[in-house]
C-alpha cells in the first residue's frame, strides 16, 4: 500500500478510455467519493465493469449520466433508464452477463484462472458464440476472464496497511475486485490504526490495495 | 382475496422448516409474510444476506443492509453478510433449498422467460439465470395473465431464462405442476372451475379426474 490519496489525486490517476471495476450493489457499498471525484474530473471513454449501473444521481448512475461510459459489463441496468435509453441510442455499448457468472469472470481474472465453466446461460441467449465443454457428463459454457485497468473498492474499514473489512450488504463484489484490478484504489468509511482490524476480519489483505481514499474530514 | 395475496399465500405453502430461499422481487418478496417464524427458514438476498427479515421501524434504517431491489431490510439472529462469490456460490452450487420467481411466461416444457421483452424492456437478467439454473426447487409465481393474454403458452416466444424445467407454476388461477408429458393442472384456485382455467390458458393442460381447490387457511 502507497498511502492515502485526496478523491481528486485518486481520479487524476485515471486516463481517458480505462477500463474500471466498480464496487457495490444498487449503489450500495460503492465507492461514491471517488465517483465524484471521477465526474468532477471528467475524464471519458471509460469502461464500467460492475453488477449494475444504479439509477440516475445514486453511484455508477453519475457517471453515466455525465456521459462518461462508453462500454458497460453488468448483469443489470433495469433501475436506471438512462443506462437503457444509451444502450438503445448506441451511445453505450452493453453487454449483459448473469450475476453469478460476471463475478466468477472477475474472480477468475483476479485469481490466474483461464475463465469460467457454468451451467448458467446454457440453452439461451447467453450461450450464443460460447464454446459449450462436457466436464463428467455434464454441459457447462466456457466464460473468459475478467480485468481492468482500476479496481475501485468500497470498504468499510480499512488500516495503515490497506486491510479491509466490509459491512453488512456492501460486501457484494467488492473483496472479488479488488484482486482484479491493475491498480485498486479502495474508498473506506474510516481508516483505523493498525489492529484495530482483527487479522481473522480482513477479507482483502493490505498487499492487494495500493492506496487509499482519505476520510472525510 | 387480492390476486397477489392468494399467490403468495400458496407459494409459502411449499416452504419447509429449514429451508433456505431465495425471493425474488416484487410479488415473490410477498410470499415471506406468510411464512411461520417458528419454521426457521432462511432467506437469501442474492446482493449478500442470508437471514434476511423485514424493514426495520422508520429512521432505523442502516444504508448497508438492503435486499436485491434495493430496499432496507433487517436480519434475524444467525444471519450472515456474504460477498457475491459466495452469495452465487450458493445458488449456483446446489445449496439454495428454493427460489420464487416472477415469470413473463412459461410454457408446456416448464421453460420460464423473464428476463426480457426484445426492443421494450432489456433490464438484464441480474441472478435469474443462476436462480432458475442451480435452485433445488424453481417456483414461478406470476398473475395467470397480462392483459387479457395467457402468460402460460405452447412455447415461450420471449428469451428463455434457462434451459431447466421449473418445478411449480402458482397462478392466481391455478397451481401448474411441469412434467414429462406436460404441464399437469394440480389445484384451482377457490371459485374457479377447470373450465375457468382451461378457458384463460393457450398452453394445453394436463386434467386428472380431481383437481382440488386450494387450501389457504
């Protein structure tokens, strides 16, 4: 872990076009300082990799609505109509993925596995150009890996060393991000003295975090 | 009885003590209201809860404990907060007793649409596809038609969510069970005849000699 960054040193890091895994769910647990930071910056061309884009004005749905995103990978946009209305105008490129595949793609990514084999999306729209394997005479779809250039984490606490805990539903895909981003930046609610994170709470270890968001003052 | 309510109100018939299940949102999230606590069943929200319970009272509210729609829910003691791996984990590897679903459509193979309308409504299929693909049980809880249309046909004509064959289909007309020679009508809701129900189906129906009405106490 490098130290602790501004929200605005932490988006001034990410160029045009990146490719960024984002945490939470409906924006729960979502990194939303950082998010901010990124529309105020305003930087474009950006590919969203995440379970869901929220809804418009909550999370991952700024920076859609500041037409920042021009490749989404989630499993469902259904709560944002602006992710749908740009999806339909061509202006964002959507690909849909089944929730429990999408995060195994990722942890597949962040772990040094070649993909995925999964039942899900077999017989459906989901297999179509899939490669279709026999493991023990069963069908399972092959799923390619997933990085990115950025993993942004929320977290809930994190300590001097980068160790994070989580809260509660804001866990979501944020511990499976943060192996699968090139360079993980992680957004914790407060940053607490070395110990204060028992080592059997931390779900995302310090060597896997470069910085940190500093806290709200 | 609200044709919503006397859905639901079916569906938490098949509940056993112990279970853990999986609600979908909208209609299937009702079926919890009429489940005895005294079963100690578990529900699983699929963005990270087992043990999930109902909203907490007003301005106790905690923005990290939502269900999948979003929405602030509380726990019950022997309740766990999982990531996303894990929450998928369950549901796709055989350890998720049940899940409820909405349903577009279902058809006489037991396929379930849901996800879906091509050019109307593409919100994502979210953990439908992993739900219907790895649930020991797939319920489909949905009104028995939409606007004057049968939403139980020959064959869906909207994208399938998975290639397996539902287990129950509960409809405020009836109770459809999937089978290999077709879809058996099992129960009739209290006021309709068989001819009621075979008149709003288009999907041809399995008739045994006795077809009980529910029993909803």
């Amino acid at each position: 872990m490098k130290g602790a960054l501004k929200p605005d040193a932490a988006a001034a890091m990410v160029p045009q076009g990146a490719s960024l895994m984002i945490g939470g769910f409906m924006a729960v647990g979502s990194p939303h300082r950082m998010i901010d930071a990124l529309v105020e910056r305003g930087v474009g061309g950006l590919t969203v990799i995440a379970n869901d884009t929220a809804m418009p004005g909550k999370g991952i749905g700024k920076l859609i609505s500041a037409g920042l995103v021009k490749r989404v990978i989630a499993s469902h946009i259904g709560l944002n109509p602006e992710t749908q209305a740009k999806m339909i105008s061509g202006e964002i490129d959507v690909e849909l993925v089944p929730q429990g595949t999408l995060i195994e793609r990722i942890r597949a990514g962040g772990m040094g596995l070649g993909g995925v084999l999964t039942p899900t999306g077999l017989g459906t729209e989901v297999e179509e150009g899939k490669q279709v394997v026999e493991v023990q005479g069963k069908r399972f779809l092959v799923e390619t890996p997933l990085k990115a250039d950025f993993a942004l984490v929320g977290a809930w606490q994190a300590d001097y060393v980068g160790n994070l805990s989580y809260t509660l539903t804001a866990h979501n895909f944020n511990p499976i991000i943060a192996l699968a981003g090139k360079t993980v930046i992680a957004e914790p609610e407060s940053i607490v003295p070395v110990g204060v994170i028992p080592p059997d709470a931390v779900k995302t270890p310090g060597v896997l975090v470069d910085h940190l968001l500093l806290r709200t003052h | 009885m609200e044709a919503k309510k006397l859905i639901a109100k079916r569906v938490a018939q098949e509940i056993k003590p112990g279970m853990l299940v999986n609600l979908g949102i909208g209609l299937p999230s009702m079926v919890a209201t009429f489940v005895s606590p005294s079963l100690g069943v578990f529900f699983q929200a699929e963005n990270g809860v087992i043990g999930l319970a109902a909203r907490p009272p007003e301005g106790m509210e905690d923005p990290h404990l939502t269900d999948a729609g979003g929405g602030f829910v509380s726990a019950v003691p022997g309740a766990a907060s999982i990531d996303s791996a894990m929450s998928f984990g369950l549901i796709r590897g055989g350890h998720l007793d049940m899940t409820v679903l909405g349903g577009l459509q279902v058809d006489e193979l037991g396929h379930l649409a849901n996800w879906k309308v091509p050019g109307k409504m593409v919100p994502g299929m979210g953990g439908a596809m992993d739900l219907v693909t790895g649930a020991a049980k797939v319920v489909v809880a949905m009104q028995h038609a939409a606007k004057g249309e049968s939403k139980i046909l020959s064959r869906c004509t909207l994208p399938l969510t998975s290639a397996r064959r539902v287990d129950l289909i509960v409809t405020d007309l009836a109770v459809l069970k999937p089978t290999d020679e077709g879809l058996v009508l099992q129960e009739r809701a209290p006021g309709v005849s068989v001819d009621d129900v075979l008149a709003a189906t288009q999907a041809k129906l399995i008739v045994p000699a006795d077809v009980p009405e529910m029993q909803l106490v």
